[in-house]
C-alpha cells in the first residue's frame, strides 16, 4: 500500500514542520531533550512533505538515509 498523500496533506505538513522550527528558533523550550525531539519533527515533517512520504513521521529521516520505504502500523 504504497499510496502518494494529497497536494493539500504534504503542504500542511511541510508548514506544521516549518512552523514548528521557526517557533522552536523564537521561543525555545527549557530542556536540551525537548528540543531535539521538537527539531526531530520538524525536520520529518518537512522531509516527509517534500518527498511524498505517506507514511510516519518518525520514519521520514531513516527512509532517506536508508533509501527505503519502511512502515510502521
């Protein structure tokens, strides 16, 4: 079930990543934990849009550097 998600689906997850680093510039949170995590998803987020991934967010950072389309349920 390799599906590609809708025009709309990857540009409000590439604004939702680039939002969540552009807050996690202005307004950082205490914790160097948190902020990792943050600009984790920020990052998946943009990648996923960008590449079409329909699947998890938290993949979209291994699948490139893997070069595969991995999955989770």
């Amino acid at each position: 079930m390799d599906s590609r998600p809708l025009f709309f689906g990857r540009l409000s997850r590439i604004l939702l990543g680039v939002g969540l680093c552009v807050w996690l510039y202005v307004h950082p949170p205490h914790g160097l934990v948190l902020q990792g995590i943050l600009l984790f998803f920020g990052i998946s987020l943009v990648l996923g849009g960008v590449m079409g991934y329909a699947g998890c967010e938290v993949l979209a950072i291994p699948n490139l550097l893997t070069g595969k389309r991995m999955q989770c349920y």
